[in-house]
C-alpha cells in the first residue's frame, strides 16, 4: 500500500505500524493523530480504536460493511451536542460485540469490493468534513447503505 500510494503522490507521507492493534496499544498510537479513520474488520478492535479515541479526545470515523450492506458514523464522545448532553460513544451504539459466531467475518461472507468503495468514499467525505470543519458531520447519527435496494438510511443515536 505504502508503494501504491507513493506512485500516486509522492507527497504523501505514508507512516507504516507494523503491529496489531489491542487495547493496550491503541490509546498510544490514535494519541499521536488528529482523526482517526476505522475500517477494521472485527469487533476487538472496533471497541479498542473507539475507547482511545475516547480517552485520547480524537474524533473517530467509522465504517463497517457486511455482504451487501455497510455503515457510516462519526464519533466524538469528548464533546457536548447541541442539546448540552455528551456525544454518544461507540459503547452507546453498541454496548457490546455480538456473540461469537453470529456475525460471519468478510472472509466467510464474502463482501462486494465496489461497496467499500462505496462505504470508503463516505468515509473519507465525513473525515473531510472534519478537517475541514464543514457541513454536519455523522455524530449522534448512523448512515446505513443497502447495496442491494440502493438505498441510503440514516438512523439517531444517542449517550446512555
């Protein structure tokens, strides 16, 4: 990837972590970021990643994909809504992962390269969002897509 994406542009700075990521060595790594963008593929490190972004005060961008159908959201429980209550966590949206087995892993599902494309671009909009500080970024609100409907949901959450 490092070399892909030097072809592209080389003058982007790729920092590679050769390291898997536990809840030991998350809030470390995300402390060193500004945002954080979550794509991982299981649920210990969806609640690693999203705890240290918690305790360090990173904004998170996560997306999750299943066979035909993904998710969008963005998190920043560190901060206060509009309504004067903390920003839900990644905990408020689920408390806690399925039990094991329920949920099928992408290898064993099987899950369409063009709807993580699709997922990655909304993705990669919300973080610019972020950075750029504009539009209405997905905190408190839960972007679903169902490829196979082409259709767009979004659904509210909020802290518990």
């Amino acid at each position: 990837a490092k070399a892909a994406i030097a072809r592209i542009n080389p003058n982007v700075a790729v920092e590679l972590h050769n390291l898997r990521l536990t809840a030991d060595n998350a809030p470390a790594l995300v402390a060193g970021y500004d945002i954080v963008v979550d794509g991982s593929d299981n649920f210990e490190t969806r609640y690693a990643v999203a705890d240290a972004c918690a305790v360090e005060k990173r904004p998170l961008v996560h997306a999750a994909v299943g066979r035909f159908d993904g998710s969008v959201t963005v998190l920043k429980p560190f901060e206060t809504g509009t309504d004067g209550r903390p920003n839900p966590s990644y905990r408020d949206l689920f408390p806690e992962p399925p039990p094991a087995g329920l949920v099928p892993s992408c290898a064993v599902a099987g899950v369409l390269g063009v709807l993580t494309g699709v997922v990655g671009t909304l993705q990669a909009m919300e973080a610019i969002k972020l950075i750029a500080g504009i539009g209405e970024p997905l905190v408190g609100r839960l972007l679903l897509y169902d490829a196979l409907a082409a259709r767009f949901d979004t659904i509210r959450y909020k802290s518990s």
